[in-house]
C-alpha cells in the first residue's frame, strides 16, 4: 500500500510540474506585445481647414503673444509658390515674427500633428523655406532676420501640452533643430550654408530614444528667442509633410 502511494505522489508532482512550466510558456507568449501598425501619412496643407479637419492644431505660446497663427500661405497674398500643390489654393502653411507681440520676444508658435503611434526610427520627412526671395541680389530682399525651427515629439501622450515661451510642456524631445544658432542666410555676398534655407528645402527627422512605442504625437515649433517687429525672425513655410512609419520600413 505505501509502495503504492509514493508511487501516486510521485506521478502527481510530475503531472503538477508540466502543468506549472506549460502555464509559465503560455504567460511568456502573452507579454509578447504586438507589432505596431503602419501610422504613415502625408499632409500638403493645400488649405488650413481640411488640415485642421484632419486632426493637426495650431497654437500659438509665444511670450507676450501675438496675433500671427499658422495660416494659409503665410497671409494673402502668398508669400511665395508651394513646393507642392493639389488644389487650386497657396498650398503651404507658414508662420511669421507677428506670433510675438513685442519687438523682441520668445516666439513659440506651434503645428501639432494628429495623434500617432511613435516608435524608434519613425521619419517626419519636409519641405520648409524662410521669407526670402531665392535670388535676393536681384530683387534687393538681402536679409532673413534669422529664423528658426524645431521638430519635437511628445513622448509622454497624445495630449496637447506645448507649454509657454521657453517651456516646452510635454513637448520636451527635440529631435532635429534647423538655425539653432541664429545665422541669417545672407552674410555678406555669400549665402551661409548653414542659415534656414532661402529655397524650399527637404529635411528629415528621426525619432530616437524611446524605450517602447508610445501614443503620442509631433510637432513643429516656430522658435525664436529675441523674435519680432524689431528684432530677428520674419517667417517659415512648412509643406508636404511626411511621417513614414518605422513598421513601413
């Protein structure tokens, strides 16, 4: 009878164990997080409204603010022609030194994406150009007051969080910042190569850093630091905007 028992009880821990060390397989497959689907788009900004429609946000933070938003074409009439164009409208969207209402202020005039899913390696792919004629010995426009752009995300949420001024919000994570140093295109008779574009000009942005794929969004920042009516910064364009997926790939 005892001999029977252990037998019993022996056969019973094994059958125990397997069912202990298949549950653990069945728990490890589960923490196995899905792969992130294809968030890519692309935005032309061919009108203010249907990019609106589409979930992007203008905001203007600027320290003290000013009138200026991001608008059609930078104002009317346009500025310049777009870099690419659908429709019958200006086709890009700009925004200027009225963002501050002072003669030297912070300019932080804000175009905030839709939500999407961010994941390392994600690319924001765009076209921008300052306020200057492409040929300024021609036409005499020899100045770009120094203009400035950042390209952040908000890897914390989805939220609308853009600060004020100098503060960021939740916007903290600058992944690509064209002019940091306030060079203006023209110097002398050369143009500085390291100024903002005079031409529509293609960057790229990568995202980086992020320890899982989070929902959150990007944006672009209209920043300049001593900005205004009487002091640097005039104006940006911003077109065909690209967010190309790292699951595209």
């Amino acid at each position: 009878m005892l001999m029977r028992k252990l037998r019993f009880s022996f056969l019973a821990v094994i059958a125990i164990s397997i069912i202990v060390l298949q549950s653990c397989k069945d728990d490890s497959s589960l923490l196995t997080k899905p792969a992130v689907s294809d968030q890519s788009f692309s935005e032309e900004f061919d009108t203010a409204r249907a990019a609106l429609n589409r979930g992007w946000h203008f905001i203007n933070k600027s320290q003290p603010i000013g009138p200026g938003v991001w608008q059609q074409g930078g104002g009317i009439p346009p500025w310049f022609q777009a870099y690419s164009s659908h429709g019958s409208y200006v086709g890009f969207i700009g925004a200027d030194y009225t963002s501050t209402s002072a003669g030297q202020g912070v300019i932080s005039n804000w175009l905030v994406s839709p939500p999407v899913v961010l994941q390392n390696g994600d690319k924001i792919i765009f076209y921008t150009k300052a306020l200057v004629t492409e040929n300024p010995f021609v036409t005499g426009d020899s100045t770009d007051w120094a203009n400035r752009l950042q390209v952040a995300i908000n890897r914390y949420n989805d939220g609308l969080n853009v600060g004020s001024g100098l503060d960021m919000g939740d916007f903290s994570t600058v992944i690509l910042d064209i002019n940091p140093f306030y060079n203006e295109y023209h110097t002398a008779s050369v143009s500085s190569p390291y100024a903002y574009p005079a031409k529509w000009t293609r960057f790229e942005a990568v995202v980086y850093g992020l320890t899982q794929p989070v929902k959150g969004r990007f944006a672009f920042r209209y920043f300049v630091e001593g900005g205004g009516n009487n002091g640097r910064a005039n104006g940006v364009a911003v077109d065909k905007v690209s967010f190309v997926s790292a699951s595209h790939h």
